[in-house]
C-alpha cells in the first residue's frame, strides 16, 4: 500500500523458484526519511484520507519484516523506496 499512497511511479518484480520467492518493489516515490522509525509498529505517515479507509494503521513493514526471511530497505528523503522481500519456501511434512 505504500508504493501506492506514497511511490508515485513504481515497478513490483515477482521472482518464484522451488526455494524462495522474493518481491522487488522500486518506486519514485518522496522516499522514507527515518527506515529504523517506519519499521516501529504504529508509526505511519499515511494522509487521513488513506486513514479512512483503514489503510496507515503503521503495521505493513514491521509485519513483513516479522514475516519474511529478509528485508532490505534502500531509502532516504527524496530518492524513492527499494524493498526486496524474499520468503523461503519451506517443504510441508
């Protein structure tokens, strides 16, 4: 929801193989000026439009960072967002 509130132009790359899949989120967007502050549960800089309808409650990248196996985050105040997700795919038993 981020790369659409915020990102402005963005491009999502799925990447699917027996072992992992992993997300690659670039955008253009304003960028994210504090990483370690948007990773904290709550925080969010969502506009109250976005509030509204439920979205901004402060929980996307903390969630996924307790979710994936690896988030790496390339940011910084008027240079857009990178995100590459990468989940490992674990065999059932």
């Amino acid at each position: 929801m981020n790369v659409v509130m915020h990102g402005g132009d963005g491009v999502l790359i799925l990447t699917v193989d027996p072992r992992k899949i992993v997300l690659d989120f670039k955008d253009e967007g304003p960028g994210i000026e504090n990483v370690e502050l948007a990773l904290q549960e709550g925080y969010t800089t969502a506009a109250p439009e976005y509030r509204e309808m439920g979205f901004g409650a402060g929980m996307g990248l903390p969630n996924i960072k307790k979710n994936a196996d690896s988030l790496k985050i390339h940011s910084g105040k008027g240079n857009g967002t990178h995100l590459e997700i990468s989940i490992t795919v674990r065999e059932m038993s």
